[in-house]
C-alpha cells in the first residue's frame, strides 16, 4: 500500500501491539538524493530560475521530525503520528487506506476530484506560508478512513516562495499522475488546480506545466498516456509571477 521509495525501505509492521510503518535508509540514499538535487538545480539554470537545492543531512531529519509536523498542523497539512526517529529510522503509524496515486487508480471519477482538490488546496497552504515541499508527488499523500489528506516525506521541505520550488511542487504532482487515462487526468488536474487557487487566489506558477513535462518521462510508466495528457491545454492554468 506504500509507494516504492528510492531513499527508503518502506514495511508494516507491528509494534508493541500497533501497526506502524518503518522507513529504513537504504545504502544507496545518499546516492538517490544527491542526484536529484544536481538534478534540481541544472534544470533551475536551464529555465533561467537559478535555485538552490534543498539542504541534505541534518535538515532532512530536522524536517521529519516533531517541531516541522507541528507547524504543518498549525497551517492545516496534517502528518502521521510521529513514533520514533533517527538518523536512519523512521516510524510512523499506518494509514490503512494508502497513497493517494493508487487511490486515483482505484476511485470513480467523482472521487478524484475531491480528492485532488484537497492535494491542491493543501499546497497552496504550504506555499502561502512561504515554504515548498519539493518532492510533491501524489505517493507522498496518504487517504484517511474519513477521505481525508495526510502528507507523508517531509524531508525536503525548504523555506522557499520564488518561483521554480513552487512550479516544482506542481510539476511533481501532475508528473506523478500524468501516466492515468485522460479522462481521470482531466479530472485530477481540473480539481488540483482549483485546491489550489482557492487557497492561493493565483493559478499555477508558470513554469509549472514546463517541470510536469520534464518530470513525467522518469514518472509514467504509460507512455501513450502520458502523451496524450501533455497535449491537455493546461497552460491556461498557469500565472505570469515574479
């Protein structure tokens, strides 16, 4: 029920009675991410919008822990239960009805836009408190029994409002997703979209639907849908920002 994570082994186990989820790093982690920030960071430059990758090492861990869980409540993005951390383990509780990609796979039709509204609103919440989450791909949220959103992988938050992290942030879910067929794309966009600017009163970041783009060919494992949903005129979504 849990995405295969590049940094992590991800399994459910029971502890001390409970079912939680026990993330271990995996040998290549530190590998994994230094690829994707040199990755990052190239295609920052290659847009014109030179940014800095997040920050490796204590400040993943920092993110993951009590305090950032906290304030992401305090704004409204809710997390798992916090068990236990470290340097190299992380266990939180389960939530049964796992990530929301498969719950886009699974739902009817008018359950993707509830759900996607809920995923747009609550990166609109993160970005209106001037952070980003970087690495916002729709198995990074968990469904709750209620329907409700948890947002999971929270080492990459960065205390970042320009442009690029934050088309990133779109980019990243709407690759994540890209690959369903057109029809539910449609409706998870439309209702993304519309979580969002309910929140943030603007549409996309305008790079936004360039990064989805660039990111869905390491994405989607359906290449003709993919295809197919590129040409969705989504550009109209998307807000001219400094």
């Amino acid at each position: 029920m849990y995405f295969v994570n590049w940094q992590k082994d991800v399994t459910v186990e029971e502890l001390q009675g409970r079912k939680v989820v026990i993330k271990r790093n995996k040998p290549t982690k530190i590998f994994h991410e230094y690829l994707l920030l040199a990755t990052y960071t190239l295609v920052s430059i290659l847009l014109g919008h030179p940014s800095s990758p997040p920050i490796l090492g204590y400040k993943t861990v920092e993110n993951e822990g009590q305090d950032m869980r906290n304030y992401l409540s305090k704004i409204g993005i809710r997390t798992p239960l916090l068990i236990s951390l470290s340097d190299s383990l992380l266990i939180e509780e389960y939530i049964e009805h796992g990530d929301l990609y498969r719950a886009f796979s699974n739902r009817k039709k008018h359950d993707l836009f509830s759900l996607a509204f809920q995923a747009g609103t609550l990166t609109g919440k993160l970005h209106n408190a001037g952070y980003a989450f970087i690495d916002n791909k729709s198995q990074n949220y968990l469904v709750a029994r209620d329907n409700s959103l948890l947002r999971i992988d929270l080492a990459f938050i960065q205390r970042k409002n320009s442009v690029f992290p934050q088309s990133m942030d779109i980019g990243s879910f709407l690759a994540s997703i890209i690959d369903l067929d057109k029809s539910c794309y449609n409706a998870i966009e439309n209702g993304f979209f519309q979580g969002y600017s309910s929140e943030t009163k603007h549409g996309f970041p305008y790079l936004s639907i360039i990064l989805r783009n660039i990111l869905a060919v390491g994405f989607a494992s359906n290449k003709t849908s993919m295809l197919e949903n590129m040409f969705i005129n989504s550009v109209k979504k998307c807000t001219l920002m400094d």
